[in-house]
C-alpha cells in the first residue's frame, strides 16, 4: 500500500472521531465557539509540527499567499464551519454520507483545473457511489434534516475546494506542514468572526470541555495534515474516494456513542461505498 493511502486512511479516522466529539461538545458550547476554541489548539499543535519536523513556516513563493489566503478562509475556516453547523442539525451517519458527494465535485475540479485525467473506472466508482448515497439517504426525513443536508452540501463544495488547492501548493513546493499551518491560522481567524458575531466568545468552560477541545484540536491538526500529505502523491480523485471510509467508520462510532442504529439499506450502501473505495485505489 503506497504511503500516500496510509496518509489518507488516517485523515479518514481522525475526521470521522471528530463527528463524535462535535457531538460531545455540542451539550456546553455553540458551533461557532466549539470551532473556534478547537481552531486555535490545532494552530498552536501545527506551529509545533512545524518546528518538530523543522519545516519552514513562510510559503515558497509570494503569490501562493494569494492561494492560501483563500484556502484557508473557504476551503479550511468555512468548511469546518460548515461541517459542526450539520452535526448541530442532523445525525452523524446521515451528515457524513450527504457529505460524501465531495469526489465527484473533487474530481470533476481536478480534471478542469489539475488535468487529472478522468478513467472509466473513475466513471463506476462514481456509479456506485451514487448508487450508495442513494441508498444511504432517507428521503422520509428530508424536512426534518434539510438544513442539516445543506450545510452538508456545502461543507462538501469548500473541502473540494480546499483539496485542489492542496495539490496546487504541494506541486509549488510546499510542504504539507507549512499548508496546514497556514490554513489553521487563517481558519481561526474565519472562525473567531463567527464566534463574536452569532455567539459570546468565552474560555470559561467546563474541565471536561477544556478536555475534549484539546483533544479535537489535536484530531483537527492530524487530519488536515495528513490530508495534504496524503494529496501530495495521492490523486485528487482516488484520494477523495480513499477518504469515505470517514462515513463508515463515523457510522461505527455514532452507533457505539449515540445508538444511532444503522438499517439494512445503510448497510448495504456502505458496503457499496467500500466497492467503490477499492476500485478508486486501483485507478493509480
């Protein structure tokens, strides 16, 4: 197995513990304050891999800035917004496979914009995954999760979004620390306007809290990192495939946390899902 997938099987499990613990942290704080407080363990985590793995923390080049500065305020800061605001509202294993509709989007950018060439087993990894999300979502509570599943959908165009612009900075030579610490630092910042602006921004919590908003920052750096290191050699639409293991897993964690017990159809989309996953993996 190349090191990239390894890369990406564990971006895959960290995002999916993170559903958890949005969950956990849901009870004592609001969405916006959740990020924010959980953004700034992971800047300060990644500003320490950076020294650790003694990488540069200033870009390659002045115009990736440029990029970075979008990167990290759509495709990082208002992804993650996006992602907790749709576990606020909907269950873990339905926000994550709504969610799983960013390979096609991926894909569909990285032929465009990174001349991936799209492979006819592109094409029936993408038809059964479409066959598993169909399965997968329950039409019967569209009404009650609708603004769940939007934010879902959007979450899924700004993590598009931020993959592309991973491999771009990846092919300019940057490393994969310095992007996530980039990406982290202009996320708080995302993050903190929404928190003083919808919320009241306090530190005061709960011992437990303070707990669990350093462990989700320590997932938060992990997962974002091993992302741009998996992307780096990893194409952009096998990688995002690799990545819906974070639903599967996410969906094992819901029913061991919160009961949420998954139907035959479930089951037997995510095992679709895992078809298409391993298909995905013999395109490159």
């Amino acid at each position: 197995m190349k090191k990239g997938y390894i890369y990406l099987i564990l971006a895959a499990f960290s995002y999916a513990s993170m559903g958890v613990l949005v969950k956990v942290l849901s009870i004592d704080t609001g969405p916006y304050l959740q990020t924010f407080l959980r953004l700034i363990v992971s800047a300060l985590l990644t500003s320490l891999i950076v020294l650790w793995r003694k990488k540069p923390f200033l870009l390659q080049n002045p115009k990736d800035y440029i990029l970075i500065f979008f990167m990290g305020t759509i495709g990082y800061g208002l992804q993650i917004i996006f992602y907790s605001l749709a576990l606020y509202h909907n269950t873990i294993s339905n926000t994550l496979f709504v969610s799983s509709g960013y390979p096609i989007i991926t894909a569909i950018l990285a032929h465009y914009v990174l001349k991936e060439r799209l492979t006819r087993q592109t094409f029936v990894g993408f038809a059964l995954l479409l066959i598993a999300l169909f399965l997968l979502f329950d039409p019967t509570n569209l009404q009650k999760y609708l603004l769940g599943n939007m934010y879902a959908l959007a979450m899924c165009f700004t993590f598009s979004f931020y993959i592309i612009c991973s491999k771009i900075l990846s092919k300019r030579g940057n490393s994969a620390e310095t992007i996530t610490f980039w990406s982290v630092c202009l996320a708080v910042f995302v993050s903190g306007v929404g928190a003083n602006t919808f919320e009241h921004i306090t530190f005061h919590l709960q011992p437990t809290t303070l707990f669990f908003l350093v462990v989700f920052g320590l997932l938060n750096a992990s997962a974002f990192n091993f992302v741009n290191k998996g992307f780096a050699t990893v194409k952009a639409g096998v990688g995002t495939m690799i990545l819906l293991l974070e639903p599967i897993i996410g969906s094992v964690l819901g029913l061991l946390f919160f009961h949420e017990i998954p139907t035959l159809i479930f089951i037997l989309g995510a095992v679709l899902m895992i078809a298409a996953i391993t298909l995905a993996t013999k395109m490159q």
